[in-house]
C-alpha cells in the first residue's frame, strides 16, 4: 500500500509542477498543500510551495516553507535557491548570494 500511496504522491507533485510551469500558481498551491497534507515532511513538496509562495508575493510563507524544508535537508540546493528568489524579493540581494 505505501508505493500506492508513493504513486499519489507523484501524480500530485505532476500536477503542481505543471500547473506551476503554466503560471498558475494558486492551483499548483493547492497540489502541493495536499502532498503536504499527508507527508508534512516531504522536502520536495515544501520546496515547491516556498517556490510558488514566491512567485504569489507571499514572501513570509515562502520563508516558512523554504526554512523548514532546510530544516530537514540543511543541503538541499533547490530548497537553497528557491530561499534566495525569497530573500531577493524581499529586498535582501546580500542574503540572498
């Protein structure tokens, strides 16, 4: 039953990506907010709502999203770029290098 559940997880994390690569952000939220749901500490998932938070301006919960995944994978370089876009559109360009 987990690889079941594995596969779910895949065809949300799809479905997210491709709502995202179609710039529509809110519905590739709502994609990754499920995965989140049910694995609250799936890093890929957290990477990709701090990435899709940035792209709405919701720049705190962009931050949460990004620390937290950070918080699981200190070294997970997309966790690390998508905090950078973060801290640029903050107006931080020093933390964001």
């Amino acid at each position: 039953m987990a690889h079941a559940g594995g596969e779910h997880i895949a065809d949300l994390t799809r479905k997210g990506v491709l709502a995202a690569q179609s710039n529509d952000f809110q519905f590739a939220k709502l994609w990754f907010d499920e995965i989140l749901l049910m694995q609250p500490k799936n890093v890929q998932a957290l990477n990709n709502r701090c990435w899709v938070n940035a792209m709405l301006n919701e720049l705190p919960a962009a931050t949460k999203d990004c620390d937290d995944a950070l918080r699981l994978q200190p070294n997970f370089l997309d966790a690390l770029d998508s905090r950078g876009l973060v801290k640029l559109k903050s107006g931080k360009p020093r933390e964001a290098i």
